[in-house]
C-alpha cells in the first residue's frame, strides 16, 4: 500500500477508535462547560458519560463540606449528639445560685439563640433566678455559629436580652416548653467573687443537640461555614483530608488537598472525578446506616437553602460551592434517570463570573437529565430542629 494511504488509514482508524472510546455524552457536555474547565459524570453501572479535564485539582469551594461530611459521619456515627451541660457550681438557696453558672461546651454546631432559651426556661422552671457569680465557660462553646469561649453572647440570652422572635419558634417547635407561658424573664448575674470551697454542684441542666445526621442535612442545605469549626470536633481539616484519601484509590488521592473544611481559604483541592469518588463512598457509608444521600444533602428545588432556587423536579440531590473572591464555583452530586441510573456528576469552574458558572453547572445537569430521562428522589431527611434536642435535669 502506498506510503500516503497508509497514513490516511492509520489516522482514518485513530480516529474513528477515538470517537468509539469518547465518553457518550461528551462533545455536548463539552460545549456546555467549557473545555477549560472541569467535569465529571459516572453512570449508575459505571459508564463514564463526561470527562473533562476529570483529573485537574481545582478549587472545589464548599464541595469540600461533602468530604467534611464524611469524615464527620465515619468519626462519630449519624446518631451522634453533641451535649452541652449547664452547671450550676453551688447549691440553689431560694431561687440563688449560691457560686457560679458553668456551661460545659461540648462543640455542638446547633446550639443557637431557641436552644439557650430551652435551657433558661428549664432553669426559671426549677426555681432559679439569681446567681451569685458569673457565668463561666468550660471546653468549645458554639453559640449562634460562632465561637463564645467567654460566654459573652450567650449570658446576654440568659439574662432574657435579644432573644427577639426565638420563643415564638421554641413554642411552635416544643409544646411542652410552650405550656409554661410566657418568654423566660432571664437570670441576674451578681459576679459575687467565690468564698472558697463549696458543696457539690446544685444543679445541672443537659442538652443534647439533634442527632448528627440532622444537623449535616441543615448545614449543607445552607452551606452554613460553621463546617470549619465543626471540623475540630475530629481533628481538624488534617482529619477530613486523611478521611478523604482513605476513601478513594491509591491513584487519586494525589489530587486531594483540604486545608479548611468548610472549603473557604485559597488552597483546598480536588478533581472532578476524585469528588464524585468521595460522594459515592458517602453513599455506600449511609446505606450501610439505611440512609440515603438526600438524608445529608439537599434535594434541588425542595429542601431550603442553596439549592431550593436552582433546578427544579427533585431530580438533584448535591452541594453547591461558591468563592466569588477567586472566581471559583462547583456543584456535585447526583441526579436521578432512567437511562443511565443514578449518575454522579462534579462540575468544578474557575475563572468565570459565579452567575456564568452556575449557568453552565445547571444546564450540565438539565442536558443529562434530558438525555438520561428524569426522574425525581423520594422525600429527603429531615433537618435539624429544636424539636429534636433533649433536656434532661439533676438535683
């Protein structure tokens, strides 16, 4: 054969072998996103259906949150309850707290304004009114999802200051705390110094927060940061990048670096196909709880927060990322079809204005439920309310 048809072959059969081996969906999926940027989609029975750029680290902005999930449910189970005790340090003599009031923090991420008003109204119900110290602070103590290591925000509450609307939502959420009447009135706080020794503790009042797979749904619903402080709880973002390597191939932890949990700072990364490696191994964890993804994560056009506005039909249950600041912006999850199955997806973007990332990410997700055929999640779990936390009281 003639050197010159040879060649045409060769490149004739190249590239038709090329064209049989690209992912189905590709060249639209291409136009769509961008070819500089990053996705990745995996069909149910894993068929790759888009790869591009699959293996690039990028900036996955609070993508990361799904990792940090994971590491949270592996290190402390779903049922998991933060507790947080209110001591206090001397008995309780017509309506005083002979010393101080000591809160024992437990880093419980949920513990807010309708929380500090269950355990005031359990206080004011078992007779205090006064305490002779102050209060003080013992182990990490989240209030209003931020750190309060002196209780300052917190004693505010206690004293019955800025609780606003709060004990509208603690009677709708508690009917047994709204059977008590009206808003607590709040403790004086004398800041008597302490005389010394004195007898055992008079009172202690108990909260355990809602069970840890409520609170992650809550919190990646509104991608609330309070991740990053959470993170502690287990060690830190060394933990969640440990717990991710752990979770994927030897040959791709090479792209995994998580310096902040929460996925804010500058120097978190993964690749496309590593955070849809994190999500399906997040899905087997759950279903070994018979859980489900829609229990941590929120459904799109359902759940509130992120999400709720995006894409509609209950087809989409992910986390969006977004770091306008460095023109960063991801979303990842799954998407429900006929034709391919569950399909897990990462589209990760940078260098574009959030709204033009968004709208490539959202007709990314359209274009594969259009050709996968659509169909929607059953009913996610519920989120974190009042509802579920308990009290408990000792004498």
């Amino acid at each position: 054969m003639h050197l010159a048809c040879q060649l045409v072959l060769v490149t004739t059969l190249s590239t038709l072998a090329g064209a049989a081996d690209a992912p189905i969906l590709q060249e639209r999926a291409r136009e769509i996103v961008g070819a500089t940027q990053g996705a990745f989609a995996k069909a149910e029975d894993g068929t790759v259906l888009a790869a591009i750029n699959p293996d690039r680290p990028m900036h996955p902005a609070s993508v990361t949150k799904i990792a940090t999930t994971l590491a949270l449910l592996r290190r402390l189970g779903p049922a998991h309850r933060f507790v947080t005790r209110v001591v206090a340090a001397g008995p309780v003599r017509d309506g005083t707290v002979d010393g101080d009031l000591v809160v024992e923090g437990g880093g419980d991420p949920f513990f807010v304004t309708e929380n500090a008003l269950l355990v005031l109204s359990e206080l004011e119900s078992h007779g205090v009114r006064t305490v002779a110290g102050s209060l003080r602070t013992q182990g990490p103590l989240l209030f209003n999802w931020q750190p309060d290591d002196r209780g300052k925000r917190l004693a505010r509450v206690f004293e019955g200051q800025g609780a606003g609307t709060a004990w509208s939502a603690v009677c709708a959420a508690r009917p047994d705390f709204a059977s008590r009447g009206e808003r607590p009135s709040g403790l004086r706080f004398l800041a008597a110094p302490a005389r010394g020794e004195r007898d055992a503790p008079g009172l202690i009042v108990t909260h355990r927060s809602a069970a840890l797979v409520l609170t992650l749904k809550s919190l990646n619903c509104y991608s609330n940061n309070v991740f990053r402080l959470l993170s502690d709880r287990i060690g830190g973002p060394h933990a969640v990048e440990e717990a991710a390597r752990a979770a994927v191939p030897a040959a791709l932890r090479g792209a995994i670096t998580i310096d902040d949990a929460a996925g804010l700072g500058t120097t978190n990364r993964l690749s496309p196909r590593v955070a849809v490696a994190i999500i399906d191994v997040l899905a087997d964890d759950l279903a070994r709880q018979e859980l489900t993804l829609p229990d941590v994560l929120p459904i799109a056009g359902r759940d509130p927060g992120t999400l709720h506005d995006r894409l509609t039909g209950g087809a989409l249950v992910g986390k969006t990322g977004t770091i306008p600041s460095l023109s960063v912006s991801a979303l990842a999850g799954r998407i429900r079809t006929r034709r391919f199955g569950d399909v897990t997806f990462a589209v990760i973007d940078r260098g574009l204005p959030v709204p033009e990332a968004q709208r490539r990410q959202d007709a990314f997700v359209r274009f594969i439920l259009s050709e996968g055929e659509a169909r929607p999640f059953p009913e996610g779990g519920a989120l974190a309310s009042i509802a579920e936390s308990q009290i408990e009281v000792a004498r």
